[in-house]
C-alpha cells in the first residue's frame, strides 16, 4: 500500500527500515550547494525530507519497496524535481501514478539517460526539456488542470 511518509521521534524506527532499503542504490541524493548529497545516514535522510513537500512510501510484506518525493531545489531557478527509489518498474509506474494525482504543479526530473525508468516517467507524461547534463537528461510534466462542473439536469439537456 502507498502511503504519506512523515519523518518524527515517532517514526524513527520506520525511518531507519527506510534508510536500510535506501542504503542499497546511489539513486536517490539531494544538492546543497552545488554538491551532491547521497542519503547514507539518519541526518541526511531527516534533511532530505524537511526540504521536501510530498513524500511516499510502498511496503509489500511490511519491506519498503519504494519511495518517490517532491523536492523543491532554490537557485536560480526554483523547480520542484521528483525523486524516486524503486525495487523495479511496477512499484515505480504505482509511485508516480499517486504522485501526480496528488501534486498538481510543474514537475521535474534529472535521470540517467540510460535508466529503466525513463520509459516510466514518459509514460506518465514526461517530456523532454532542455538541460542535457553529460550522461543525463532533464525531463518536465506539466501540471493538469482539473475542472469540477457540476451540471443540473437542465443544463446537460
């Protein structure tokens, strides 16, 4: 199941079963001043999270499988960039589904031009964006806008 993750005192324990599964890819990192910062410890899990705006996690079997996060970078340019973890593509195309659902504004990702997951974040309409950085490439999603109209029976006849 997806859920919201919080990181608290509370769930410390929960916390560092995330960080366990973290531990086993360089995939996820966040930039602090122009440097890269790879989620290896308790500290900089809590930092990545604090800097982020929506954060879920899927456990099957009680075992995190995955995890995708909205992390707004401050610069020059002020992006919100998506930031996922996943054991393989089923549990990163069911992570990003929620995601957009629930996160309607222009989103970004920085991926490995050769990574599985560029299929799966086109999928979910990613395209391409200009910011080729060596072997990676910067793909944008456009917000949807929803319209909630509410018809009478009139209205629709």
């Amino acid at each position: 199941m997806i859920t919201p993750f919080f990181v608290s005192k509370k769930n410390k324990t929960e916390s560092l079963w995330l960080l366990d599964f973290l531990s086993t890819t360089r995939d996820l990192y966040f930039t602090e001043n122009n440097q890269r910062i790879f989620i290896t410890d308790y500290s900089s899990l809590k930092k990545l999270f604090t800097k982020s705006s929506r954060v879920y996690t899927l456990q099957k079997n009680g075992i995190y499988v995955g995890l995708i996060l909205v992390w707004k970078s401050k610069g020059e340019i002020n992006r919100h960039y998506v930031k996922m973890v996943a054991k393989n593509n089923s549990v990163a195309r069911d992570l990003l589904t929620v995601l957009t659902w629930n996160f309607n504004r222009e989103l970004f990702v920085r991926i490995d031009r050769s990574s599985p997951l560029v299929g799966v974040y086109k999928s979910k309409g990613f395209r391409y964006a200009s910011g080729d950085k060596g072997s990676s490439i910067l793909l944008r999603r456009e917000p949807i806008v929803y319209q909630n109209k509410f018809f009478s029976k009139e209205e629709e006849e």
